[in-house]
C-alpha cells in the first residue's frame, strides 16, 4: 500500500530497518513464498498460518497469568477488524482474570466489551476521522518488557490461518516508546472522534466533559508530523 493514493487516505505504520535477525526473516519469508520448501524457521518475525495465532494466544495467557498472580498485566491492540473465536476466548479469559485491555478496532468487531462476569476490563472504541485507519499494533506488558508488535493481520480466521501474513517486533526502544506505544495512548485518549463499543454492540460517540480539553488523534498527528 505505498503509493500517493493511500499516503494521503490512510494511517499506517511501517518500518525502515537494517536489523540483521529482522532482514533475515524477510528473506526467509519471499523464499518460502517462492519456493516448495515448508515453512521458514524465523527468528523474530511472527507469520501465519504457522506461528502467529498459537503465538497471540501465548501472550495473551501469559498476561492472564500475571493478573492471576496479582501483577500488573496490560493488552493493547490497534486492528481493523476482531473476529476470530479463539483470540477473543482468550481475550475474555484474561479479562476475568483481572487483564486490562483496550481495543482499538475500526471495523467488524464480534467481542462484546463490559459485560460483568465476562468482559468488564475490556473497552472497545472505533476512530472515525479524516484518514482510514490502517495500522496493526500489538502491545503485551510482558512482566515489565513490553512487547510491541506490528502486523499486517488482523485478527480474523482470514488472517491468521488463510493467508501469509506477517508480525514483526518493535526493537527500538526510542520507536517502542516515542512512536508506537505513545501513538496508542494518544488513541486511547481521544474524545471527540471515538466511538465507544457497550455491551450490547452498539456504539456511542465520545464526548469530552465540560472541564476536559478535546483531543483528536489524528489532527495531534498531523500536528505532531507536519
């Protein structure tokens, strides 16, 4: 998707990197496109249909794990679409498990945040904006490390078992930190054009209160890279 009609449509995250781990596991990756050969042994890089989904649910238990254990646990996820029954089991574990999680989905979303019981540390809110919100961002507290991920896939049947996708890990603590995770809670923090799943699948429009100053993501950006 680089190309002047989506620069000026979408937000979107890539990486520029000459990471020796990481540029092998793209190499391995258009081998294993191009060849007959089985799946590539990767180093970093997470890629369906083989490694991502088991690994998404591996880090996912391990937060729930960490709550159970009275530790901070932490899920943060940027995607276009949650659909996959697996991943949102998983999802609804951790949050009984006492998991903070925010979901930022722009598209289809079968999860059903605050139902007592089941889901009440989840929140799920859609950004409607001047761009069409592209980006794939995965974020585990990981007992304080702090896996960040991007990706092409969202988590759907479609993405993580019917197609080549990839998952690759923020490295970088200055982009982890500055960029990613900052980029995320800028998100989290907008209330002017977030829309704010409830329970029963419905959405309603953030509204800053009264004594709140508005924040919108997108114009932040804007003004942040311009």
């Amino acid at each position: 998707n680089y190309h002047a009609g989506t620069a000026q449509r979408y937000t979107d995250y890539g990486l520029l990197t000459a990471d020796v781990g990481l540029c092998q596991d793209v190499h391995k990756i258009f081998q294993e496109l191009t060849g007959m050969g089985k799946a590539a042994r990767l180093k970093h890089i997470k890629h369906a249909p083989f490694t991502l989904q088991p690994s998404l649910l591996d880090w996912i238990e391990f937060e729930r794990k960490e709550a159970l254990a009275g530790r901070p646990a932490r899920i943060m996820a940027r995607l276009n679409a949650l659909t996959d029954t697996s991943v949102m089991q998983a999802l609804y574990r951790a949050s009984q498990a006492g998991v903070q999680i925010d979901l930022i989905v722009r598209g289809a979303c079968c999860l059903r945040p605050g139902i007592q019981g089941l889901s009440e540390n989840i929140r799920v809110r859609s950004i409607v904006g001047r761009f069409l919100e592209h980006a794939r961002v995965y974020y585990f507290h990981h007992a304080g490390a702090e896996l960040v991920y991007c990706a092409s896939a969202d988590w759907m049947q479609r993405n993580l078992f019917h197609r080549i996708e990839i998952c690759f890990p923020i490295l970088d603590q200055a982009i982890k930190l500055d960029d990613i995770e900052a980029g995320l809670l800028l998100y989290l923090a907008d209330n002017c054009r977030a829309w704010l799943m409830q329970p029963d699948g419905s959405y309603r429009q953030a509204s800053p209160a009264p004594d709140e100053p508005q924040v919108v993501a997108q114009l932040e950006l804007l003004r942040r890279l311009c």
